[in-house]
C-alpha cells in the first residue's frame, strides 16, 4: 500500500458545530466503542470507563448538567451564551465521554493509566472516522466540572474525564489544517 493510500495520513476531525447530529446505528457505535477498549493497558487494569449519550440524554445532560453549571458560573451571561451551552451535546448523534479511572498499583504509576484513556479516546475517534463519521474530541469546560464527572459516574477523588468524543455525520468533507513540520519534531539518535 502507498503511503498516500493511509488512512492515518489523511485523517481529520470534524468541528462539532459542523456535524450534523442525526444518530448513529447502534451497529457502527458497538464497532467503535469495541475499537475504543481495545488499548494498549499496562497490567491490564482497564483503568477507563466509557459513558455513551445518546438520543434524548443529550438534551437531558445540555440542559441539567451544562446549562445549568453554566448559568451558576456566569450569572450575567447574555441569551446568544445561554443558547450555545443549551445544546452543546446535541451537536453530535452520539457522545462518548472517557473516564480516566486510575487504581492503586504497587508498580504500574498513574501517569500510564492516564495514557490509557488518551489511547481509548484516540482509537473511538480514529475508527470513527476509519467508517467515514464525523468526529471530534473536546473537552471544552464541562470535562472540568465536578457535576458532569459526578453525573456522569466518575469518582471526585480521583476520576478525570478525558474527553467528549462527538460523533455525527458530515455535511462536507473538512479542510486539511496546518501540520506540524515534522523537522522540528523528529529526529534520529
Ligand atoms: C484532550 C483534548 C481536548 C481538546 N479539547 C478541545 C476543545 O475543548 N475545544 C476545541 O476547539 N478543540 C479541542 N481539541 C482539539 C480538537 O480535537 C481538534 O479537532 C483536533 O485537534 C483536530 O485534529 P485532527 O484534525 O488531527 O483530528 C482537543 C484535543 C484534545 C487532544
């Protein structure tokens, strides 16, 4: 195969805002969440969790867990703000929100078990778009506060959310952006 042939080498996310957000076939979702778990895991801990939004709890969580900690947070927010964070989920067909969950191990430190849940959303993000979705992996503000990890099942004292994977269908075919020059990169020892 050529290298020009490589789907590593041309694929691209989709802005959330430009998906559109009709559903996902739960068929194609159990493929991606499949791809999603199976990481490279030191020690085989599982150290992530995965909670998958869809239909009606996209709106559910827009407007009792974003809206509102939004509103908490910026009193004086004005409608056109009020209006975004009411349906930031509901950009996608389906959200898959990753939680990093690391566990006591004499050997095996956390810091690898957060790379885990990078690997996790890389590779639901990555077969995704391997099928022709439109993807993208936020975190936005929401993955900071401590409602929507709480909402969400995670652990206050030590989960962390690693990110919202948006998954829709495109509209259009996205640009290519600016990449790194791989000079300033890469080297050789
Ligand atoms: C952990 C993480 C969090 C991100 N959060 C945001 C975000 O909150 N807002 C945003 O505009 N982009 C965010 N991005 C960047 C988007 O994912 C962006 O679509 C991506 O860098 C495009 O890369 P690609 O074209 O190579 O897929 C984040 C990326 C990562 C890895």
């Amino acid at each position: 195969m050529g290298t020009s042939d490589n789907f590593y080498l041309k694929r691209r996310s989709v802005l959330a805002r430009m998906m559109s957000n009709k559903d996902i076939p739960e068929k194609d979702l159990e493929i991606i969440l499949a791809a999603g778990i199976r990481v490279p895991d030191h020690g085989a801990l599982n150290p992530w969790k995965i909670k998958v939004i869809v239909g009606e709890k996209l709106k559910i969580v827009d407007e009792e867990i974003i809206l509102s900690e939004f509103k908490k947070q910026n009193p004086d927010a004005d409608q056109l703000q009020l209006e975004t964070e009411s349906r930031r989920l509901q950009r996608a067909g389906a959200v898959l929100a990753v939680i990093s969950s690391p566990v006591e191990h004499p050997k095996i430190p956390e810091w690898e078990m957060r790379l885990s849940s990078g690997a996790v959303c890389m590779n639901l993000l990555s077969c995704a778009q391997s099928m022709g979705y439109a993807a993208q992996w936020l975190t936005e503000w929401y993955a900071y506060n401590e409602k929507m990890l709480e909402y969400l099942g995670g652990d206050l004292k030590k989960d962390q959310i690693a990110g919202f994977i948006y998954l829709g269908h495109k509209k259009e075919e996205p640009n290519e952006r600016r990449r790194p020059d791989p000079q300033k990169i890469i080297s050789y020892l």
